[in-house]
C-alpha cells in the first residue's frame, strides 16, 4: 500500500521505512458500538459492512471499514458507490427507486445537519436535478455519463419536469494505455508541504492569454529581424530549456534565469539563418535551394554592418555559385547538395557573425517579456486569494521528521480558493469543459483516468467539488504549453507503448516514470512539469527537485538538449550519494551528427551497465496528444533511433541486473506490434554515420578505462 491511499497529510506517512529497510504501518481505525447491534447479512460483512450505534442521533447507521463510508439505510451491494466512484461513471443503472431530499440512498454519506445548514467557505454545493419517478422510468443515478444531466451546472436549459433516459451501460475503454494498481517502490525523505500557489481558472485563463501573446512576440521578431518563420517548436523547447535553471516562481513562464539568452532558442534561430533548410527529394529542389541560399547571403550580408573581409567572402562565393549553376545543366542532386554544404562552410560564419546581435536581442526581448508576465501573473493571483481571505506568507512551515517514507504527491501548504463553476457535456466519447468560453477536451478514457488519479492522490477535497476546475486547469496548461498547432509538441510528450512498460515493470521492477504528466503516464507516480496542478492528479513533483533514496525509474524525457544533459548529471549525483537499490532506464535519441551531451556523458559514465539501440522506424512512440487524438492516430514510427541506457549502482545492479534473458524479454515488448528489433548486443550505428567509428572507439576506450567498481559487474553490452 503507498502513501497517496491515505486520506490525511499525518496520514501519509503512515507507511515508514527505515533505513535497514523494514517497515511500519499505523493501525486503522474503525468505529466502536455502545450497544450490541444484530448481526447483517454475511455477503454485507464480508464487504467490510458493520451495524454500528449513533449516540448523538440516537439510530443505528451503517459502517464500512474499507471505505470508510457512513449511512442510515442498509447499504444494497452492487450499487453506485460515491467512495470508489465519487462521479459515477462505472455505476449501474438502478431501477425502481425513488430519489428524494430527505431520504439517502446508498453510496450517499452520512451528514451533519450543521453541513446540510451551511456549506464551507472552499465549496460550493451541487444543484439538485429532480427526475419524476414513475413505475416505468427507472431512477437514474446521476452522474457525467448520463446523457443529458448536468450534475455540476445550474443553467437556463434545466427544466423542472424533463423527463429521465434510461442509464447506459458503465463506461468502460475498450483500451486502457495505463496500470494505476502498480505500487510504487521509490523511497525518499520526508518533505514538507510546497508553497506554490494553488491553481485557479481565472489565473489560468490569464496565463493562457499571455503566453499565447509570448507567442505572438516571438514570432513577429522572427519575421521582421530576421525575415524568417520561428523554427519549428523552438518556443515550446525554449521553455523547457528555460526551466532547467529558472528560480522564478510561475510554474510555467520563465522569470530569474541565467544566462538571459536562451541557447536553445539561439541556436534554432541561428540554424535557420539565412533561410530554413529542408529536406531534399528531387533535383529540381536541391537546385532551387542552393539559389535561395546564395541570393539570401549575398543580401544579409549587403543589409548588415559586415566587415570588408567578411562582404568580400561572401560576394566571391556567391558569385561562383551563380556562375556554376548558369553554365552546368547537367548536375545531379548529389552534386547540388555537395556545392550547397561547401557553400555553407565559406559563408557561414560571415553570416552568423552579422545575425549573432540580432539574434541574441530576440532571445533577450522574449525572456522580458516573459518575466514582464510573470509579475502580471503573480500580482493578479495574489489579488485573488487576499480576496479570499488566504494568506500567502503567513503559513506556518510544518515540521517534517528526517526519515524515510514511500513517494507520496506534492501537498500544497496553500489552501485553495473557492472555484468557479465549470460547465461539462460530452460529445460522442469526448468529454468538454468549457470557463467563460474557453474550452479544453479530454476523451472518455482519460477522463476516467484523471478521476481515478484525482480519488488516489488529492486529499483537500474528498467530495470532488473542484475536480472539473482542475481538469480545466490542467488540460488548459499543457495545451497552451504545447501550442496550438496541429500536433505541435505532440512529440515532446510521446511515451512509451505499453507492452515496453509491462516489460519494465516485470524484468526491471520500474515502478515510477521520471518525465510524464496525468494526461499520459502509465504508472499512478511520476515526476512532471506543474506541481501546482499536477500533484492533485498524483505528481510527485519537477524531476530536478525530485531525489529519491531508492527504486526503478523510467526516463523518457522531452528532446531537449539542455533538458537532457541536466538529467544526466542529476542521474549521477543521486546514483553517488546512495547506498541503496537505485536504477535509471534512460530512453534518448541517438542523435550522432553532432553527438548530444547527454548521449556522450552517459556513454562515458562508471554507472552504465548495458546499452542498445533502437533501430528509427522499427519502434513506435504513444502521441503525445493520446487524451484526445483518434484511436488509429495513438502510436507514431519514431524517425530516428533511440538509444536504451541503463545506470544503476551497486545494489540497483545486483537487483535488477540487465541479464540476456531480461533484456530478450524486454526487446519482446517491442515485437508486439510485429516489427522486429536487434538482438542485444554493441550499440549499433546506421551506415550512413560519419562518426560510427570513433564512437565504437570510444565505447571500447570507455570499457577499458573503467573503475574497479564498474570492472566488478559484467558489462551486458556485449551479450
């Protein structure tokens, strides 16, 4: 059992383990009776039921021990149960009873008539639908999956009389893409409640307006500085490298960064100057390109304060090229692609040394811009909650014991806000959320899913009053994170097929995904961008911030260079400092021209024990938009190769040692879909690599020069 099961902050550190690795649990605590009570049915009894005894109302109620669920009738199994299905979308249509006000059914809590007087100041009650009964319409439990009832919005459409439709069948994917019964096995220290500021729709709208407008800034910079469209994606990569080494305090815009200028966004921008490089087919494009590219040098060159030397360069080549294309007819593609490259070596540096200011002022224009928000951003949430009533710095900080205890979701030590309403309908199998006409859209599926995430992990709000507001909230901020394009930065939040996280967590134990999000993890603990509003839905937090003492993990993270090198060196301190079972499964491309850091560190790193290669176009990847793209559009080829990394210590490796019946296992993950992968062996590079031999060196010159400590275990890539 993992902490995020208990229903209290005291509660989640319940379970404790110790540093000799055993293990603790509080007992539970169940109600006493002041008077025998007749004993219930045995089929009610072995469900956890007990009759129990109110001596304040003077009436017997019934008690469920597992559950912890109060009520006055005698609970009927099988029906909607508001504690494992708080918003009834796995209930059965019940029939034949009638639904009133003073009477509760089962699956209702027993209430106070203090709470039936007056609601709490961070809540807001939901407005009753009364459906007429009659001996031939059954009684519909109310819930999301019921076609046309709105459980949660009061509008001018609800009418008094309408009459009922009869349930549909408890909605159940045909698919499921995630394993939430898996238990984690990451152990850290104790922590204390994080002092973010809680979400809210209003803030996130706000936010969502302005970096749409950051996106605007950017783009129009591009256009008029440099005369290009902005490479590809390069913001939403600008903001993941940008919160790598950002210490401001927005989740998601960067405000206190140093460097100011962003090298991701430097280079992108300086690889597309003077004109974007595409990728070439036919002769007549590489023709075409190679003119563009000259008449665009000559012409920056000409505009910009270049030196003599530099305009004398470049004019000289420019010229040659133009001559060479007027009197050779007869070239081929290759031949055009070969003058283009030599082309760029003799006037590239001339043309990025003329662009290098321009440049440099775009990445430093964007991130004012985006510190400019930032302070827009804070001022307006703080606003909020002071209307509220919530104070921000007069929080007390909880004392936290210097222990051990299972991974448990980020607790926030800010009380949220009362939420405005939500409106919620769906459309086929497409749930839709909609605030002040903004609307996020989430399939039945992973709806379902966040619930379920939602019922494990949150424990400010047991009644699941704000659950559409943070469903909002969060779809809100990873689809204004990600653009709006069509599939924009699908790609930078792909996971892995599910068959490859069986394996994982059959042969290697892995219990917990490094870079995920609720929208697209497998496992119920991960680590992911927003704690503000991810850790309601089970995060444990921003990977930087996350160190555990022990456990598997899977590391598949967004393709950023800089995102990935701080992985990697953050790899390497946590596997340093433990003594205990520690172990990193790391999914990267195999980018070999030029090699990326990331790759090259974790190559050369004493705590690597296998490695293989993933072959481009033999594996797939999920979308990263698999919460609302079509079935049939779910899984993509990945275009490059991807290289499978394994770093663990001493006691990782002695427990979950990458042995060749383990890893043939693993790479049968991947034959599920039918396409087959290499055998374990040597990592392998295409034939098309001008460095496939020196990093075949290298790897050998690695394993020759290991510690002692590494020559202890067996290296498994050469299985």
């Amino acid at each position: 059992m993992t902490s995020e099961n208990h229903g209290t902050e005291k509660a989640d550190s319940a379970m404790v383990m110790s540093p000799t690795g055993s293990t603790s649990q509080a007992a539970p605590l169940s109600p006493s009776t002041s008077k025998p009570i007749q004993e219930l049915p045995d089929e009610l009894v072995q469900a956890g039921w007990s009759k129990c005894w109110s001596k304040r109302e003077n009436r017997p109620y019934y008690f469920n021990r597992f559950t912890n669920q109060s009520l006055w009738e005698m609970p009927v199994l099988g029906q909607h149960d508001v504690i494992s299905d708080p918003l009834g979308l796995n209930a059965a249509p019940a029939s034949g009873e009638a639904v009133s006000d003073t009477g509760l059914g089962n699956g209702q809590r027993k209430r106070h008539p203090s709470e039936d007087a007056q609601a709490g100041p961070n809540s807001f009650k939901r407005p009753k639908v009364e459906i007429p009964v009659t001996p031939t319409t059954p009684t519909v439990p109310i819930s999301p999956s019921t076609p046309g009832v709105k459980p949660w919005v009061n509008t001018t459409d609800d009418k008094q009389g309408q009459t009922s439709v009869p349930a549909p069948a408890p909605y159940r994917p045909s698919v499921v893409y995630w394993d939430l019964d898996v238990q984690t096995n990451a152990v850290i220290r104790e922590r204390a409640p994080a002092n973010h500021l809680p979400s809210h729709p209003e803030i996130e709208l706000q936010r969502a307006q302005l970096t749409t407008k950051l996106r605007q800034h950017y783009h129009e910079l591009c256009s008029q500085r440099e005369g290009i469209e902005p490479p590809r994606e390069s913001f939403n990569r600008w903001l993941l490298e940008r919160k790598v080494v950002d210490k401001g305090l927005d989740p998601l815009l960067p405000s206190e960064c140093d460097p100011v200028i962003s090298p991701s966004m430097f280079r992108e921008i300086m690889n597309d100057i003077p004109i974007r490089l595409s990728r070439i087919k036919y002769k007549e494009e590489a023709r075409k390109l190679l003119f563009k590219y000259a008449e665009a040098a000559k012409k920056m060159i000409d505009s910009r304060n270049a030196t003599p030397d530099s305009r004398k360069v470049v004019k000289w080549n420019v010229e040659d090229t133009m001559n060479w294309l007027r009197r050779d007819h007869s070239a081929s593609k290759e031949d055009y692609m070969d003058r283009l490259e030599h082309l760029r070596k003799q006037c590239g540096p001339h043309v990025a040394s003329v662009a290098k200011d321009s440049v440099e002022g775009i990445c430093s224009k964007i991130y004012h811009i985006s510190a400019e928000y930032v302070r827009r951003i804070r001022q307006a949430h703080l606003t909020l909650l002071k209307e509220c009533n919530i104070s921000v710095d007069g929080t007390e900080p909880t004392e936290v014991q210097d222990r051990l205890v299972y991974c448990y979701p980020v607790r926030l030590s800010i009380p949220s806000p009362p939420q405005p309403r939500v409106e919620l309908h769906f459309e086929n199998d497409v749930a839709c959320l909609r605030y002040k006409g903004e609307m996020v859209k989430v399939n039945r599926g992973h709806f379902s899913k966040l619930e379920l995430l939602y019922r494990y992990s949150c424990i400010d709000d047991p009644r699941f009053e704000k659950f559409l507001c943070r469903v909002w909230c969060l779809n809100k901020r990873y689809q204004v994170m990600f653009g709006s394009g069509v599939n924009e930065g699908s790609g930078l939040q792909g996971a892995l097929p599910v068959p490859v996280f069986e394996a994982l967590n059959k042969q290697f134990g892995v219990t917990f995904e490094c870079f995920a999000s609720p929208l697209n993890c497998y496992f119920k603990q991960f680590c992911s961008a927003f704690p503000d509003i991810d850790g309601f839905f089970g995060s444990r937090g921003p990977f930087f911030s996350f160190s555990p003492a022990s456990g598997s993990f899977e590391a598949n993270p967004p393709f950023c260079e800089e995102l990935m090198d701080a992985m990697v060196k953050h790899f390497e301190d946590l596997l340093e400092h433990s003594s205990e079972p520690l172990s990193f499964i790391i999914f990267v491309p195999e980018w070999r021209d030029p090699p990326t850091p990331a790759l090259t560190r974790m190559e050369a790193s004493r705590f690597r024990r296998h490695q293989m290669i993933v072959p481009a176009f033999e594996h797939e990847y999920r979308s990263g938009s698999q919460h609302i793209c079509k079935r049939e559009e779910m899984y993509y080829k990945s275009v490059h190769g991807t290289a499978v990394i394994f770093l663990q210590n001493n006691a990782g490796f002695s427990k979950w040692e990458p042995t060749t019946e383990r890893i043939q296992e693993f790479l049968a993950a991947y034959n599920v879909s039918g396409r087959s992968l290499p055998s374990p062996g040597p990592p392998s590079t295409s034939t098309g690599d001008k460095d496939s031999k020196p990093v075949q060196e290298r790897l050998a010159k690695t394993q020759d020069d290991s510690s002692p400590v590494d020559k202890t275990a067996p290296d498994t890539t050469n299985i």
